[in-house]
C-alpha cells in the first residue's frame, strides 16, 4: 500500500471509531443484600452519625418543590413526618389504638419526653406545631420506637403496608434541616429489613418513614451503607417486623398485604 493509502486507511479507521462513541462506564453493580440469611443476622450497631449519600449528588427536593413520581401522594404523607428532638424524623401512622408517631429505637429511649414539630418545611403549607410526646415503646431489634403524642394534630396519618413498589421515597429531615423529600430504586427484603438503592439520607434521616408508590409506609428507615460512587445500599425494618414486635400495633394496622 502506498503512503497516502496508508494515512487515508488510518484517517478511517479514526472515523469509524469516533461514529461508535465514547466507551460506555460499566454501572455500580447493585450490592447482593440477601444472598445469605445467616450472614444477614450479623449486623453493626445502629448509629445516627452514618452519612449515606448515594451517589455523587445529594438528591434531596425542599417537600413543598417537589412535583416528581410520588406527588400524588406526597403532599398527604409529608403533613404526617416530624422532626423529633432537632435529630431524628418520624411519621404520624394510623393504628386500631389511635394514631403514634414511629420512628428508629436508637433515637429515643423508653420513657423519654420527646419534642416534636410538625410543618417545619420551606415554603410551610401549614402552620408549625410543637407538641411534646412521650416514648412508649422502644427497641434496637427491630430498631423501631413509638411515641404517644400529647396533643395530635389535624392531620392524615400514614397507613401501614407490607408491599413495597419498584420505587421508593422517604420524606425527612436531615441534618435536622427543613423536610425534603427522595426517591430510590426497591432493592429486595429480607430478614426483617428492607434494601434501597440511590435513594439518599444523612444524619437526621433516621427513623424517616419509606414510603410505597401508593403512599403507605413498608418501612423505617435505620441505617445506610451507601457512598458517593453509588456503592451499597440503605436499609430500614419493615411495618410487619415491628407490628410483629409490637404490644401497641396490631396485624390489623396492615392494610396491605
């Protein structure tokens, strides 16, 4: 082959290269949650310090700003999420003894006077409400506790499930910040607990109710494994361990199964 035969061949291979693209990145392989029942029993200490960014951005929406999958239900569960103690998040939920808010066990101890504010959000659509309740239930396995409200406001509580959606939200307050709102992909369940993934939380998320598509809580979210390359997965004990632990709860509070 002559030169100009040589530079001319070269130029297509060059061309034809660049028509393929750049070389695509391999996605994060989601992290296997419940290839061992045995292995799964072994879990690290629940802790409220954890950052579990999934991801390298913090996909949090201020609640009143959000209009995206779940905003059909959103706004009708958001008024039921507190912030508890300036530290962790609960949800006002619907139970045959009256309505409790949930929250993670390793937030409070049993017998503590908790604060509790409602309508602490940017943009409030409601008026802020502090109430004070006192903690009636509370355990680290499953890591869950109950908080008996002194005054309850005129608000829908959430209703329980057992049927977790391909997606998933959790509206929260971290870092004790106004609530916002973030959605993730259902990853599985088992033993007891519920896996997502690109779903973000900080401290001050603990104790946030997971939210289904239909709007109903399957879980409370406790811990997190995520990092900012998107490895891991957060996680949190399902509404049918803790009705099972519960003396308050009954099975009745599912209301889907």
């Amino acid at each position: 082959m002559s030169p100009r035969g040589r530079i001319l061949a070269g130029t297509f291979i060059l061309l034809g290269l660049a028509a393929c693209g750049k070389e695509e990145v391999p996605a994060v392989p989601h992290p296997l949650v419940c290839e061992s029942p045995a292995a799964s029993r072994v879990r690290p200490p629940p802790e409220v310090r954890g950052q579990t960014q999934c991801g390298p951005t913090a996909d949090f929406t201020p609640i009143n700003s959000y209009q995206g999958e779940f905003a059909d239900v959103a706004q009708t569960a958001e008024d039921a999420v507190v912030l508890i103690d300036g530290r962790c998040t609960g949800t006002l939920i619907e139970a045959s003894a009256g309505p409790v808010v949930v929250t993670a066990g390793h937030c409070v101890a049993l017998g503590d006077r908790s604060l509790i504010v409602f309508n602490f959000e940017d943009q409030p659509d409601g008026d802020p409400l502090i109430t004070e309740g006192t903690v009636i239930e509370q355990s680290l396995e499953p890591d869950y506790a109950l908080i008996q409200l002194d005054v309850t406001p005129e608000v829908t509580p959430v209703l329980l499930s057992a049927v977790p959606s391909e997606r998933l939200a959790i509206i929260q307050h971290p870092r004790g910040r106004p609530k916002v709102i973030a959605e993730g992909e259902y990853l599985d369940a088992c033993n007891s607990l519920v896996y997502y993934v690109d779903l973000d939380t900080l401290v001050g998320s603990s104790g946030a109710g997971v939210l289904n598509r239909q709007g109903q809580l399957v879980g409370v979210h406790t811990d997190g494994d995520c990092d900012t390359t998107g490895r891991g997965a957060n996680r949190g004990w399902t509404m049918e361990a803790i009705v099972a632990a519960s003396p308050y709860l009954v099975d009745a509070d599912i209301v889907a199964r």
